[in-house]
C-alpha cells in the first residue's frame, strides 16, 4: 500500500485579505513549509498540491524544479471539500492510504507526520489532534449556560489519513452533502466508520487571520548564526574581473588557482563559518579539479550542504578595490548571488571602497574581500 498526500491551499482569502497560502513566512511561501514537509519524510508516491486558479501558475513555476518531481498541481474548487475531491478522483492507486493536510498549517514537522504515519499503520482513519485542557462553556446570547464536561473532548486538525476505499464509499454516499462537513474525518464518521484519534504534542497553528503570522513565525524560530568570510588576491594584467559571478571588463585579471573572484569566495569562507564545516580550502584545495574553476561552481556546491533546515538571512559585504569602480556593477552583482544563494536582492548588501589614499595599505596590485553573514535554522 503506498502513501498519497493531498495538500489543500485552494481557498480564495477572503477572510484573511489576500491569498494566505502564498504569503511567505521567513523566506518561503505558507504552501511550501508543508509541501516541503511532507518530502522530507520520502514515505509519499504522490503529492497532490489543490491550489486556487488565480494561483496555479504562480505555483507551477515556483516548484518547477527535480525536487518536486512528484507533485501534481491541481486547481480546486468552490469549498475546501470541494477542492479535496477533485484531487481525490485524480489518485488511481485503489489501494492506498489517503493523507489529507491543509496547506494553511505550515508548522507541521516531519517528526508528527512519521509518529501519525505508523499508528496509522493497521487502523483505517487516522486523525491527528489534541486533548482540550482549557475550560469549555456552552454560551448564549453572550451568556455562559453552563461548563462542558472537556474530559472526551478533542481538537481535530491535519494530516487526516484514510484508507482509499473508506474515503471513497463515504464519497459515494456523501457527493451530494459534502460541504455539510467540516473535514473529510466528520463525513466519514457520519458514513459509519470509526474515526481513530492521534495526540499530538507540538503546535500545529492553522493560519486563520493576520494575528496568526506572528505566532506561526515565532514558533518556526530556532538558533542564528553569523560567519565571517575575507579573501584577497593579486591583481595582473588582463581582460577583466570577476565579482560575485559577473564579469567587469577592465584591463585588469585576478591572479588565483580558480577565476579569482573575491567576493564569492568570501561569501563561501563565511558560509562554511556560519555552518561549521571548515574552510573554502579544505573543500576546494589547489588542485588540478579546481584550476579555472568558476567560483560560482563553488558556491553551488557549498549550497548543497546547507541543511534543509537552514536559511540564508543576510549577507553584508565589502570590496576593496582601487579601480575599476564597482558601483554600475552592484545591481548585476546582486543578481548573480541572489538567484544562486535563493534570497532576495534586498537581503544581499555590497559595498565598495578603496585604500583611499593611505600610503602604509598598499593594495594597487591586490584587491579583496570581506564578508559577514546571517544564517537562521528553524525549528
């Protein structure tokens, strides 16, 4: 029996004011905090993302890449029941177990979803939750009627797993009455079957309004890091420099082991720091492998060790250089690094300076670089 996920984030935001399943939460859209999740664990054959329409190009494009090889993008529908059983028809696999989350609950963990997956594993409706411990009180007009007895009474949230047929006959007798539920749990309980409850104990905060952003990016908050980042080399005559990647035509050529480039080494020297794996050096010594080597390779390579965990927060960086100017070049800097290190533009800052006339720093024949940067691991 393999795992298939259905990720809803089709709903239109009215409520919240704007789509809530793209706003983007340190770095990363609220859809992809799950999406992410539930590939992390590797357990799922499929993963059926159910977007709204006006979305689904924004989508496609965001997670066009190998990673995400797995998932289909679906459009949904009117109601959230709606837009889960448009995904459902798509699934082939009768004998499969059906994983049911809301894209609007990005703090789920792969820790939950793999303890949910194995109790899961001989029951035929699986639903996380948690034990109400505040008071609970029955209220009309305003007025407190009386106290619940809370001794049996529980949250429902995401992931909800369901054996494919289960769902499918509570389809078949519900088609018509589906947005009558509040989740696929309470259509199947009403069909005659027994809904089987999980405790969990880590937040699992849906996102409903504004108010909720700061919790969910509270709660997502683990440890920073700083790294500091310095490279110089000689500087030759010859046809230009490289800087973060682009190319300064000049009458000038950085003399090193690889194309020279200051700033990226820098920034890979920091990186290493802020993740304690060593120094540009022992993963790219001056070997044959590595001689004219684009930094940029470099940087790519380094970016494949940084935990899945970890995020790029902010990158400071000097560059001390008496000519040519760097200044009509930041732009096309800025570019280059951001699209490799996935951050925006305005988390990259590049300054220039020059030896500004000190005679006891002679750096007419050298140039170099120093870099400070923010990395943030979540929790």
């Amino acid at each position: 029996m393999e795992n298939i996920a259905i990720i809803v984030g089709a709903g239109s935001g009215k409520r919240f004011g704007s789509f809530k399943q793209v706003e983007v939460i340190h770095g990363k859209a609220i859809y992809r905090h799950s999406l992410d999740t539930f590939i992390s664990t590797g357990i799922f054959a499929r993963i059926f993302l159910v977007v709204h329409n006006e979305l689904f190009d924004i989508v496609k494009t965001e997670i066009d890449n190998k990673r995400y090889s797995n998932v289909i993008i679906c459009e949904g529908g009117k109601t959230r029941s709606e837009s889960v059983y448009k995904a459902f028809k798509k699934i082939k696999n009768q004998k499969s177990k059906i994983f049911i989350h809301d894209a609007a609950r990005p703090l789920i963990n792969s820790e939950a979803l793999m303890s949910l997956n194995a109790f899961s594993k001989n029951k035929k409706i699986a639903v996380l939750g948690k034990k109400i411990n505040d008071t609970v009180r029955s209220i009309k007009n305003n007025c407190s009627e009386f106290t619940v007895d809370r001794t049996n009474l529980w949250t429902s949230e995401t992931p909800q797993i369901f054996d494919y047929k289960i769902l499918k006959d509570s389809y078949d007798l519900h088609l018509e009455n589906i947005n009558e539920f509040t989740d696929e749990a309470a259509m199947t309980e009403n069909a005659g079957h027994k809904v089987q409850m999980f405790e969990s104990e880590q937040l699992n905060t849906k996102l409903t309004n504004r108010a909720d952003l700061k919790i969910i990016s509270k709660a997502m908050e683990g440890e920073t890091f700083y790294g500091i980042g310095i490279d110089f080399h000689t500087i030759v005559k010859g046809e230009g420099l490289i800087l973060g990647g682009h190319k300064i035509d000049c009458k000038f050529k950085s003399e090193a082991h690889s194309d020279g480039d200051v700033l990226t080494h820098a920034i890979i020297d920091a990186l290493c720091g802020a993740l304690n794996i060593g120094d540009i050096g022992q993963h790219f010594p001056n070997t044959d492998e590595y001689l004219d080597i684009s930094s940029i390779e470099l940087l790519k390579r380094i970016m494949k060790t940084i935990p899945k965990n970890v995020s790029i927060i902010h990158i400071d960086a000097s560059v001390v250089l008496n000519e040519p100017k760097i200044a009509p070049h930041k732009d096309k800097i800025v570019q280059s690094l951001s699209s490799i290190l996935g951050i925006s533009n305005d988390s990259i800052s590049i300054k220039g300076t020059t030896r500004n006339g000190l005679k006891y720093v002679d750096m007419t024949n050298g140039w170099g670089a120093e870099v400070i940067i923010v990395i943030k691991k979540w929790n």
